[in-house]
C-alpha cells in the first residue's frame, strides 16, 4: 500500500516509545543506539545527495553489470549483464516498529519503470527535509550489496530505519515533512510526502545514528 498522502498516527506507539527509551541500556546520553552503520555521522553534501553518492565513508556502491543477480520474487531472474536501472520511481509503505516502540523501518520501494529488464545495485542517496527547514543526509549500513534483476513493472527494496523522539529527548523531537529519494547509481531524485506523524531524533552529527539506510534487495 502506498501511503504518501497518508500521515500515519499511531499515539499508542508513542506513547510506547517514551517507556523503551526511558529503559534502553544501549543507548548514550544524546540518545543514539547502537545499530553500527558502517559510515560515520558527517552528514553528506547537497551535490552528493543529488547524485545518490556517500562522501561519509561508508560503503560504496557496485556495478550493475557484475554479480550475479537475483529474482524480487515477482518475474524470472538471470546471469549478470543486464544494464542498470535507468528509469526508476520510488514510493514507500506503511513502516513497521523494529525495536520496541522507538525505532521503524520504512521500506522504499525502487520500481523498474522502463520497457526492459534491468539491474539495481547499491544504496539509493536519501535526505530527510524538516519543516523547520533543515536537512539530514542519511548514512548508510555496512549491509552487502546484492544486485536485483528487475522485470518492468518489478520493484526492490531499500529499508529506512530511523529513530523517533521520546521523554528523554524533552519532547524536542525533529519533525520530518518530506524525504527525497535518489535511486542507485541514478540522477533522478525524487521527493515524495514522510510517512510518519512521530518526531525523529535527529543525529546528523552522531557517529552510529539510529536512523540510516540500507541498501537494495529483493522484494518481499
């Protein structure tokens, strides 16, 4: 389900997320837990952002045309050789808790919009755009890549995890309005609506911050 105009609420699990993070042992005086992506907290630039690259030291995409890919589950899969994506669209759903109440995962959906099978490698470049104005260049995991054969019309995933604010935080937490999103190895950064009511802490200064992306992967 495609959920960009739709604000997700979810007052329970906020209300969850003050007690876990009221608790939770790993996690240092700002508030970070310790997931360990691999790249440290710099945040990125603007032209690195909008070409969907890491400057932050983290790891690097991978050819398209190496490897061998694999199917999303949708369409019949191949041997390496296929050309990049090139025509991609990109679109979120609902996100789901992964640690108790303070920290989601919201899949990003990378969907083959051209005529001809292709193969999507690599970590997509994400911004996270405030309403107070700022911004935040996501790190990326130490995850491996994998390449994904994708039929037209198929989709991969890449997951967005991210941190949301509790009673540790005093109740400041960064409210996001929208995200963009550039597709690896791509040019075509595309904005699309946040799809979370709930305050993030933010930690583009933190070394291993809670909120981070990961890189793509067969569709499930």
């Amino acid at each position: 389900m495609n959920i960009n105009a739709k604000v997700i609420r979810r007052g329970a699990t906020a209300v969850a997320a003050v007690a876990v993070m009221g608790a939770m042992g790993a996690c240092s005086a700002n508030g970070t837990l310790t997931v360990t992506p691999a790249s440290p907290g710099a945040t990125t630039s603007s032209s690195a952002a909008a070409q969907g690259t890491n400057t932050s030291g983290g790891a690097t995409q991978g050819t398209d045309t190496k490897g061998t890919p694999v199917t999303n589950g949708q369409g019949s899969g191949g041997s390496g050789g296929h050309p990049a994506c090139a025509n991609m669209k990109v679109s979120d759903v609902s996100p789901d808790v992964t640690n108790g109440g303070s920290q989601w995962k919201l899949p990003i959906k990378l969907i083959n919009q051209g005529s001809t099978a292709c193969t999507v490698q690599g970590f997509p470049g994400v911004r996270l755009n405030g309403a107070d104005g700022t911004t935040w260049d996501l790190v990326r995991t130490g995850d491996p890549i994998t390449p994904v054969l994708l039929a037209p019309g198929e989709f991969a995933i890449a997951d967005l995890t991210y941190l949301t604010a509790g009673s540790d935080d005093g109740g400041k937490g960064w409210h996001v309005s929208t995200v963009s999103i550039t597709p690896p190895n791509g040019t075509n950064t595309q904005t699309i609506p946040w799809a979370d009511s709930l305050d993030l802490v933010k930690q583009d200064a933190a070394t291993h911050p809670g909120t981070y992306i990961g890189p793509a992967h067969a569709g499930r």
